[in-house]
C-alpha cells in the first residue's frame, strides 16, 4: 500500500457519459498529479495541484477537469467520454511540488468506455 | 524540456547485474534524476533519486558523471521479480514543469 488511495478501481461507462475519478494523497502530501496511461501512448502528464491550486498543467483535454479540496483530496472529472479515453488512469502525490520531488503513485483506476 | 532517452528494452539472466542507461542531454542545473519502477496495470515506484555522482540505497545504485548529462541504474543481481518498465525523469519541478514526462522507458526482462 502505497498511502495514496484511488477509487473507484474499475469504472465501465457508455461514450457521451461523464465520470469522476478520486484520489486521496498519502498524508502529508500537498501536491497532487494525474497521469494517463494506455497501450499506445504511455504515461500522460495530465495536471498537478499543489495545496489547492493549479501549478502545471499537461496534454488534459478540454473535456477533463480536476480540482483539489481543502482537505487534499483531489478529483478528476471526465465528460463527453469516447472509446479512446479508455485508460489507466494514476494518480500521484509528493511532498514539495519543486526540488527533490519523488512521486508516490496510486494503484489507479481503469476506465473503460463502450 | 530536458528530454531522456533510454534503450527500448533490455534482457538479462537472473543474478546478473543490470545498468540502464539514461541520456538527458539538455538537463539543467537545478534538475534531479530520478528513476521509476512499473509492472503492468500498476502505478510506477519510486526507486532512487541523485543530483550528481553516485548514490545507493537497498534496490539500487545510481551513477552520474560530472557533466550530469547521462545516468545509469545499477540492479545488483536481477531476479525474475524485477521484470519491469523502468523510467528516468528529469527535473526539479516546479515553474519547470520538466519533471513530469515520462518518456517511453526501458522494458527490462529478466531470464530464468
């Protein structure tokens, strides 16, 4: 167990549907990432929030979406959904969001579009 | 962005020592190295991290010459379990954004 909790772990939803996606960093962690990652493209740089606010922001579709609570946990948000967001989808935390920063991931959660 | 490049796949014998290489020839002053394990449909493991010269801890030993420009992971004595993906990522985040892409990695297979 890696401390940072993602869920839900499998999700199969229809094209045109929305889905949230949570994560709850492991503790004492700030900063929150999501990454993407299917068969053809790898790992996905997608967005990073750092106690509550956007700090960097990667290849997110318009379609998504992400926010971090006041409480750290973060959600990513994914609407009008196609087959090819099918995807792991992982969730990172750390510490610092600079410097010396080492990424904890979580177990992710595995969409699935029809 | 500081870009790596690491060989596509490697394979080794169980018990021998495996060194990955990763090149990152635009790497910054303030950039950290550091190295990710992945098994398939899980999240990447942190395995080690350095700024310069040599570091270790229980896993494995990272090499980095003076110029910074190359690094390489040292596996003592692989066994089938460290069949993985293994990433370098470069950077020192923050206003850089450079630490967040993962290049395509080293699939390493290790042979009974």
């Amino acid at each position: 167990d890696s401390g940072v909790t993602q869920t839900p772990k499998h999700l199969i939803t229809a094209t045109g549907q929305r889905v949230t996606l949570r994560c709850s960093p492991r503790s004492g962690d700030l900063s929150v990432y999501w990454y993407q990652q299917s068969l053809d493209q790898g790992l996905q740089f997608l967005i990073q929030y750092y106690n509550g606010e956007e700090r960097a922001k990667g290849n997110i579709l318009e379609r998504f979406s992400a926010q971090q609570f006041p409480d750290l946990h973060s959600e990513l948000n994914l609407s009008s959904l196609e087959l090819g967001d099918s995807a792991l989808y992982f969730c990172a935390s750390s510490v610092a969001d600079r410097g010396r920063v080492g990424y904890t991931f979580g177990s992710g959660t595995r969409l699935t579009v029809v | 962005l500081a870009k790596t490049t690491q060989p596509i796949s490697m394979d080794s014998y169980e018990g021998q020592e495996v060194n990955i290489t990763c090149s990152h020839n635009n790497i910054a002053t303030n950039d950290y190295i550091t190295w990710y394990q992945q098994f398939p449909s899980q999240g990447p493991r942190f395995i080690i991290q350095g700024y310069k010269t040599k570091v270790t801890n229980e896993v494995a030993s990272l090499f980095i010459p003076a110029d910074r420009k190359s690094s390489t992971l040292s596996l003592p004595r692989v066994s089938l379990s460290d069949t993985a993906v293994y990433y370098c990522l470069v950077g020192a985040g923050g206003n850089t954004g450079n630490q967040f892409y993962f290049g395509t990695g080293t699939s390493l297979t290790v042979i009974p």
